[in-house]
C-alpha cells in the first residue's frame, strides 16, 4: 500500500493592528527612523523593497522611485516564483525524509479518517502530525 504524507501547519499567524504617533515610527535594531511593522526587511528581500518605495514616498521633498512599475512587477513576479520554489523544495524535503523514516517501520498508530472517497481515505496520524490521502 503507498500513502502520500504531509506534515501539518500548526504554527499560527499573528496580525497586530494599532496607531502611533510619527515619532513612534522608529526601529532602533535597524536604525531605522521610519518602519513599518507590517514587514522587516531582515527577513525577505520583497520587504527591502517596501521599506525602499515607501522611504522615497515619505521623503521631504519626496524622492523618485529607484526602480520603475515595469522593473518592480517583473521583480516581483521573479520573487514570488522564488518564494514558490522554496516552499516546494521544502515540502520536497520533507516528503523524501517522511518516507525514508517509514520504510523501515511497520507499526499500527491510532489514525483520524478526515475524507472517505470511493477509491481512498484520508486519514491523520497525531503522533506523527502527518495526513495522507
């Protein structure tokens, strides 16, 4: 019998929301004097260039953009295409991994079955936080 396995998700995400005064705007880490805490640039490079457009836009007088709409799109797109490749190189990683674990298993765990089809069950193992169809 072959089963194809994932592992599940269970990090959350967390939205903050709220108002500060302009002289709140700082980020001392990054010596920052304007930041916005929706994105960090230490974290992704399209968040760089939020932090770029947006520090041109509140200059006194505002500067041009140091990248045009056509430059950004593409630039974009290629990042997202990255971005993409990433979390399927990861999944990649984690299904070869899985499988290599398992091949030498042969154990009986509770499982949750989540979807009946006419030719399948989906089923979730806790102990291992995996689902499969």
């Amino acid at each position: 019998m072959y089963m194809c396995v994932c592992f599940l998700d269970f990090s959350t995400s967390k939205i903050s929301t709220g108002s500060f005064e302009v002289d709140q705007f700082y980020h001392y880490g990054l010596a920052a004097d304007f930041y916005t805490h929706f994105t960090s640039p230490i974290r992704r490079y399209a968040d760089v260039l939020v932090h770029r457009q947006l520090l041109g836009s509140v200059a006194q007088p505002p500067e041009a953009p140091f990248i045009n709409d056509t430059q950004l799109s593409d630039l974009c797109g290629h990042i997202n295409f990255k971005h993409r490749a990433s979390k399927q190189a990861q999944r990649d990683s984690v299904e070869l991994f899985q499988t290599l674990y398992f091949q030498t298993r042969n154990e009986i765990e509770d499982a949750v079955i989540y979807n009946i089809r006419e030719s399948a069950a989906s089923v979730f193992l806790p102990k291992y936080g995996i689902k499969g169809d």
